[in-house]
C-alpha cells in the first residue's frame, strides 16, 4: 500500500481561523458534565444579536470574548473528503489527498451496510484529520450522503444518489450516516446533512422546474429516503434542493419545519443549498425583496446561509431588514442558532478538550487501512452483469488490455484527487506475464472542405487559439477522438495531449482533462448526408447567452476557426490517420484473453446543471467492443460508468467510478480471488425511448423496478456470481419471513437475498413489487443458511389520500424472495387484517389535491408560505372515483381572469351534472368560492377544466 504524507501547513489567519484563548472564566455552556440543553440556552442567553446572525451562515467567524473559535459548514463527504467551498486567501497550501472511495452508487451496489458504515466511519476520521490542519478548508458539518432518489439514470448527479428505492437508499444511507458521526452516544465525530430535500433529480433548469408529488408518490415514495436516516439519528439535517416541490422552491418548503423535524426528537440543523436564498429573487422571482426572501427561509425550517462565500455581510443585512420590517422576531433567530448551538456542542466545539474525537489526526488520511477498506469496498461493489463461463479468467499467460478507461482513472466533481492510481491495466498486469495495451481509439484528422486545412493546434495556453493551419495532417493537427456516452466526444490533440475546447467562441488546447465547472472540452461529430460533418459544441456553457440559439457549432468567420450558429457551421472530412480500433483487435487476436474498459467520463455528457439526452455508450466505444470480440471470443468488457448504458456483451462486468484502488478491486474479481456479488441498485432500460424527465409521477411514467412493466436490460437487484445458489422452504409466520439458502456451486461466494412483497387488491395503485428487506450473505460450497427477515403489518401501509393517514388495508399480499427483482425463487402469500377504505364521502371538504387520478393539470402553492393547489386549463381533469357526493357545491378557487369548470360523472367526457362559473378573484394566492347545483349520486365523479384556474377544496353537500 501506498502512503502519502500530509504536506506541512503554515499558520492561518489567527483572526478568522484559530480557536481564541479562552476568556477566564469559565462558563456553562463549556461544561462537559451538563445536559445539552442547559449548555446551549447559558451559551444562547450571552450571544449578541450581531454574534447571533454571524451564527446563522456557513463561515461562522470566531467569538473571542466566549472562547468561540470559527466553524465552517459543508465540507464535502460523498465518497471521501472532497474539495471545499470555501477558500482562505491567505492559504495557498497543497494538501495531501484522502482516500477516494467509489462513487455513492457504487457503495449502495455493495448492498452491504456493514461495509458502508465502516467506509463512512473511515471517511468521518479522514474529515476529523483535515479539520485538524485546517478548519476553514475544512469543517465538521458534512454535506452527506446524498439521499435523492435515482427514479431516472439520465440526470446528470446519478452518480451522487444509492438508488432508485427508498428503503436501500435509507439501508445504505443510515449506515454511511452512523459512520460518519461515529459510535458515541452524545458527540459527533462529523455532523452528516442529507442531500437534497426533495424530489431533486433533474439538471437541466433545475432552479426553476417544479417536481409534481401527488401526495402518495411525496408519502410512499420521495419522503421516505430521508425518514429512514433521520428517524434512526444518523444525520443531523437536511439540505434544501434547487428545485421547486408542487410549485413551492424548496428553499421554502414548510416541510423542513414540519415533517423533517417530526421525524426524530434530537435537534436537527438544516443548511440552505449554495446561493439558494439568492434564488428566492434572483432566479425564481418568488419573492419581491431579499429581506421577505430570506426572512421566509429562516421561518420555513432552514438555519444556515450557504451564500456570498465567507463574507457574512449580505445575510446579516438583509436579516436585520427583516427584523425592522416585522416579518422575523428575535425568537425566530433564536430558534435557528439554537440548532446551530446544539449540534456544534455535539462536535466538541464548546468542550475544554475539543470532545473524544478531537484526538483523531492528520494520521487518518489516506491511511493504510483505508487503502484496504477501499479496495475491499470497491471490489464488493463490482456487478457482474452477464457472463458466457470466461470469468473468472484462470491464469492466462497473455492478455490485451485495451480501451480509453484502461489505463485512466477519474474523479467526479464531488471526489478529491486520488492520492495514487491503480488502473485495470495495472492490475492485471501484476498478474498477467505477457500484457499489451492500448486506447483503442481512432486518431483523426479534420479537414476544412471548403479551405483543405485542417483544424491545427497552436499551443497550450488560452489564447493560443486552434486554427485552420495545416495542409497535410501533422501531430498538431491530428487528434484522438474519445466517444464518451449520449453522443458526446472529447478530442484530445496528438502534438501537445491536450483537450480541444470551446473558450466562449473561440476553440484552444489549454486544458488537459474535462475537470472545470465549465466542462468546454465536449463536442458532437454530426454525420451529414454526404457523408461530412457538422462539429456541435457540447459543452456546458449557455450558448444562448451567445447567440439566443440553442447550439453552438465550429465555423470559419473572417477565416478564424471559432463557435458560430449552426446555420454558420463549417463542413469538415472526417480522415482516419490511424485506428486503435483495428490495433487493439489485432492486439486481442494474439492474446489468450482480452479485457476491454469502456465507460463514462464523470465530467462528460451530463453532470450538475446538464442532464443526458440519452443512455447510448459512445460509437466508438461499441465499435472497439465489436471488433475485439469478434478478433478473440474470450473478451472481457468491463464498464465503468456513473449511471445505467444501453450496451451488451457475452462477458460484461460493471463498476462505477472506484476511485484510487479500482484497478486492484477489477483484478480480484476478474481473476476470482472476489467472487462478486454486487448489485444494481437501479433499473437498467432496454432503450433510452424513456418519458419526460420531469415527470416525477412513477405510476404514470412507469419508471423504476417498483412500476415498470417493460423488460429492462438488467433489472433492479440483478448481479451474477461465479457459484449458483438455491432457496428453499419460504416461511411467512407473523411478522417473520423465513427462507433457505444454499450454495450449489463449487466456490465461496455472496448472494444478495432480496424480499418484495405485492398486495394483489387495494383502493389505491400499488407497485408492481416493492423491496421490503435484503441481506448480503456469504456461503462456502454446500453450505445452508436460514434468512430471516422482519416484516411488520406497520410495513405494509400505504397512504389513504381520501382520509389523509396511513392505512393498513384487508388484502392477500404475495410474499416474493430471489436474487433480484426479475429473478424471484421462492414465493408464498401472506393474508392481512387490516381496513376496508370506505366509499368517498365527498360530502365533507375535500382538498382538491387529494385526487384519485389526473390529466394534464399542475400542482402548485396555495400561499407562499403552506398549502396545495391544484391548477389547470382547458381539458385537464380530476377524478375522485368511488365515492358519494350531494346536490350542492361549493368550491374554493381563484382565477386571474375568471374561468369555469364542469362536473362529470364516470369519466371526462361523462354525462355533465353542472357547470361552475369561477369569478375573478384577482390573483393566483386570492380565493373566492364558486358553487352549483349537482345532481347527488354516486361512482366516479370527474372535474374537468375549462379555463385557466386553481382549485383548493370543494365540498358537495346534502
């Protein structure tokens, strides 16, 4: 194993950075033997109001009269201690890099909490030793894990998220949670924060888009994967998202307040999203004025300020405009520090000795234990997707080792720099006598038509521009085309290794990876019909800001090489100078074995701000995979990617980006020293012909396992194993699950063994299956062991909108235990007492929310402060099915311009028992009511829209 030391570190700016000597006397609130609460109200109780607003943002500077030294929220934690947002000026220091451990989907695929609370507890030491050289890079407020749920593998933060279902996502994050704040029974190691509340799984516009929860789906589904870590105190907050929930920002949801916290009895401390209170007026023109905006934040449950860097002015300013104006009380202030206090004594702030946890140093990082953690972890991870009986590889004597992932190692945006790189080349070369290796990539040349010059770099730095040069292709001219996923190709340059980029609207090679915030380096080879190409800019920059179009092309303008429109784009010959391809077949023909790594750039083809048009592996990877297989049948493709492909082969083994030991973990497996025993954790689609990404509503879209009733290309929970398994004797006797298991192979191995359930008759859709239980077991050959799960009648509740609670209802569930979601062994059922849901008595106020299905409408705010509405045009509708209404109606709506709306019974376009007239009512947050005669009956009653409005509630009385 390889050790970094920690480079030494100078002196910090003593005024903003060290713990100030403690003032003589000694005060309670640092008082290790009092309760909690006494020390945070005596500590409460001295603060300024100035040093009470201080408190209140992400860089909380020092109070030296109270001893108070500075605290700085959100170190990054996702996978092992990332970059910080937050820079000294007066610090340009170089740290050492921690332990990279794979990426959060690639913990989840370990299906192993055990293991993921050991890694967290590992990355919690490695916090706890950077907190130690530097607190202002680094704090203990982590801001981790990330909870959001993966309902669809084209949003560009797949990678940050465990999975699809939210009971694994709340396994797996419970347990990364507990290890990062360790196992004492009062303090905090770090302080773990769940991103991001909620329903936040789209990039592209996400300030502005608004996720549709009906109100099962937000209970059922979205709510439940931050309960599980909160309701088992292991984080200690939630972090709002960008995104808007029912058209409500999230930066103002009440639910902070009053569900978030009603999930548990300790205090929590929920941070704001970088620049979102900016958001509020600034991108979503929610609120008028900063004051309203940020006074509302702080009354809806948030207690931190993640904006303007470390320079508190702005917040304090605007909160003390607040106050002036009314809209907060100093009680309001109280309440958010208070959260601050109590979870800042919890880290040992306020202690003489700092807390049992203050011993931990620089020595964690990158330690050798966590090296092994790390490759124990990343190897468990591992998914074997299909294989045709050539894994595991039996001690070839040659082997070609090809692709662009084979030699390289990346990081994502949430990851630090891998102290050392162990890639699949390397690791199979400390077992392999003979290796050849190779990119497998095309080098390419681009030829002007209309000039015959081709584009040619220039030099290296920014304003070394790219330019059409050279006559004949030279090394400055020729560059090695890297087909990424969706599409989406980096070009890097043969002359200096550098990655051709868009620079605003001019092209250069100063760049050596696609590493930026502002990924440039990313461009689309759009084959014409006559057999040219268009060059379409990629990357992430808004090219409507440049031209108000959507695309950005090369073009010639002036005869300068640059970024135009494309009804402006230059044509250009596609000329093969030379093909990897063709060189890593003939590499594989003379092989006894081939391993092909293709995969993903995690900074390419989608990340934070960009989602991917689609899930196709890039041409040129398919191409290289297609070639070596047909050149040596026994290839080996391993995949490494942040999200789900649509690519197959005989041999397909999968990893996600696993970070410093990735290459060691692929060898073990590979070569059967690890018989993997990973499992997907999301839904793998046949095709990436998939609904709108901003339909959040699963039983509509039907995505995900839970939904879904198309056959996917690998299913939720699917992973092969180098031994088969067996189940028998499937038991369900009360709130116990029983099931055998045995290893019918011949090799020791893992099986994930998965529960779902299925309730065949119910008053509400129910999913197709549901994950209700999992355990990672490890067999020898021959061995049997009895599983056992707990499931609760509780567990079988489901969300009764027509009365607003949880219900159990009188149903036959099937009880389903197997390898994976597709793949049940053993099934039995299971008769449960419960309810009969009542006919719908629409008699009684009814929220218009609380519907049974839907068309076409939206759902927004009644207020800006609580509240649910449900808006529509003409033709949308609502349904209440089941139920009973009277003859008089009375609703309360609002319209800007007035409107109407029709009562129909049995369907849309059903028999018409009334058409209701909707004044103007002056604004979308002012209600009137609205009413009419209706015929009394009862069965399906449906409201159909016919012109712009909101409805809140209605009621058909007797």
């Amino acid at each position: 194993m390889r050790k970094i030391p920690l480079l030494a570190t100078l002196a910090l700016a003593a005024s903003l950075v060290a713990a100030p000597a403690q003032a003589v006397e000694s005060y309670p609130f640092q008082n290790p033997g009092l309760p909690l609460e006494q020390r945070v109200s005596d500590l409460l109780g001295r603060l300024t109001l100035d040093e009470k607003l201080s408190l209140l943002h992400q860089s909380q500077p020092a109070i030296p009269r109270l001893g108070i030294g500075y605290h700085k929220n959100g170190t990054e934690a996702l996978h092992g201690v990332a970059w910080s947002n937050h820079l000294n000026d007066n610090w340009n220091q170089k740290f050492a890099s921690g332990t990279v451990f794979p990426q959060a989907i690639g913990l989840a695929s370990t299906w192993d909490p055990a293991l993921i609370k050991k890694v967290g507890s590992a990355v919690g030491d490695e916090a706890r030793g950077y907190n130690t050289v530097d607190p202002v890079l680094w704090g203990l407020q982590v801001w981790a894990p990330v909870v959001d749920l993966l309902r669809d593998p084209r949003a560009g933060r797949n990678e940050e998220g465990y999975s699809e279902d939210p009971l694994l996502t709340g396994a797996i994050s419970t347990a990364y949670g507990k290890g990062l704040q360790g196992d004492d029974p009062f303090y905090l190691k770090t302080a773990p924060v769940l991103k991001h509340f909620m329903a936040y799984n789209n990039e592209n516009n996400r300030g502005v888009t608004s996720s549709n929860l009906t109100p099962k789906l937000k209970h059922e589904y979205y709510e439940p994967a931050f309960k599980a870590a909160i309701s088992a105190d292991a984080a200690t907050g939630v972090m709002a998202s960008y995104n808007l929930v029912n058209g409500r920002p999230n930066h103002v949801n009440p639910d902070l307040n009053t569900a978030v916290r009603s999930w548990t009895d300790k205090t929590l401390y929920n941070p704001s999203d970088a620049w979102g209170p900016h958001a509020l007026t600034d991108q979503e023109y929610y609120y008028d004025t900063k004051p309203e905006a940020f006074a509302a934040v702080l009354k809806a449950g948030l207690d931190s300020y993640t904006i303007d860097g470390s320079d508190i002015g702005p917040m304090v300013t605007n909160l003390k405009a607040a106050l002036d104006q009314g809209r907060i009380t100093v009680a309001d202030v109280d309440k958010a520090v208070h959260s601050v206090l109590s979870i800042r004594t919890r880290l040992g702030h306020f202690d003489p000795d700092g807390g049992p946890y203050k011993k931990i140093s620089a020595s964690a990082i990158n330690s050798q234990a966590n090296q092994r953690l790390n490759r124990e972890t990343a190897a468990k991870a591992a998914v074997l997707l299909k294989n045709s009986g050539v894994l595991p590889l039996a001690k070839p004597k040659s082997a070609a080792v090809v692709g662009p992932l084979s030699a390289k190692l990346y990081r994502d945006w949430y990851s630090g720099e891998m102290p050392y790189k162990v890639t699949p080349l390397d690791g199979i070369k400390e077992r392999v006598g003979t290796v050849s290796a190779g990119e497998g990539l095309e080098r390419i040349a681009l030829k002007h038509l209309d000039s015959g010059k081709y584009i040619t770099a220039t030099g290296t730095g920014p304003d070394n521009n790219a330019a059409l040069t050279d006559t004949a292709p030279t090394a400055a001219s020729q560059w090695d085309l890297t087909d990424w996923t969706g599409g989406v190709s980096t070009l890097r340059n043969a002359g200096n290794g550098r990655l051709l980029g868009g620079d605003w609207r001019s092209l250069d090679t100063d760049d050596a990876e696609p590493d930026g915030w502002y990924v440039s380096q990313q461009f689309a080879l759009d084959k014409q019909a006559d057999g040219s190409y268009l060059i379409k800019y990629a990357g992430y920059e808004t090219v409507e800001s440049w031209f108000g179009l959507p695309d950005a092309y090369v073009g010639v303008t002036d005869g300068t090489l640059g970024l135009v429109p494309k009804a402006q784009a230059a044509r250009f010959a596609k000329e093969v100078v030379s093909d990897g391809i063709a060189e890593a077949a003939a590499q594989a023909a003379k092989s006894e074995v081939a391993v092909v790594v293709v995969g993903s750039n995690p900074f390419v083809a989608g990340r934070e701000f960009h989602d991917r048009e689609n899930l196709r592996l890039g041409d040129g990877q398919r191409r290289l995979i297609e070639a070596v297989r047909k050149a040596n049948p026994r290839t080996v493709v391993v995949l490494e990617t942040s999200y789900p492909v649509v690519v197959d082969a005989p041999n397909l083994l999968w990893t996600t980006h696993a970070g410093a030991e990735t290459g060691h973990a692929v060898a073990d497996v590979l070569f059967g020293d690890v018989n993997p025993g990973g499992r997907l954790t999301q839904t793998w689609p046949a095709t990436d012909d998939l609904p709108s990404i901003l339909n959040y509503d699963l039983t509509k879209t039907g995505m995900t396992y839970l939904y879904g009733k198309d056959k996917p290309l690998y299913a939720f929970g699917h992973g092969l194993s180098y031994t088969s398994f067996g189940y028998q004797g499937l038991q369900a006797r009360g709130d116990q699950v029983s099931v055998k298991v045995t290893n019918t192979g011949k090799a020791r191995g893992d099986e994930v063994v998965q529960l779902y359930t299925h309730q065949r008759d119910s008053r509400f859709a129910q999913p197709v299956k549901q994950l209700r239980g999992f355990q990672r077991v490890t067999l020898n050959p021959g061995e049997t062991r009895t599983v056992s799960f707990t499931l609760k009648k509780s567990d079988l509740a489901v969300w009764d909108h027509t009365r607003n609670k949880w219900t159990v209802e009188n149903a036959t569930h099937d009880v389903l235990v197997g390898s994976a979601s597709d793949r049940i062994r053993q099934s039995t059922t299971m008769r449960v007492s419960g309810e009969s849901i009542p006919v719908r008595d629409l008699t009684k106020a009814t929220r218009a929310m609380d519907f049974d299905d839907y068309s076409g409408v939206a759902f927004a705010d009644e207020s800006k402060v609580s509240g649910e509405v449900v808006e529509g045009s003409a033709g949308d509708w609502l349904a209440f099915t089941r139920a009973s209404w009277g003859s008089r109606l009375t609703a309360s709506v609002s319209s800007v311009g007035g409107g109407s709306f029709e009562v129909r019974r049995g369907s849309a376009t059903g028999a018409l028992l009334a058409t209701v007239q909707v004044p103007a009512t002056g604004g979308i947050y002012q209600y009137g009511s609205a009413g009419a005669s209706v015929k009394a009956g009862s069965g399906d009653l449906y409201v159909v829209f016919k012109g712009d409005l909101r409805i809140k509630d209605f009621a058909l009385a007797k």
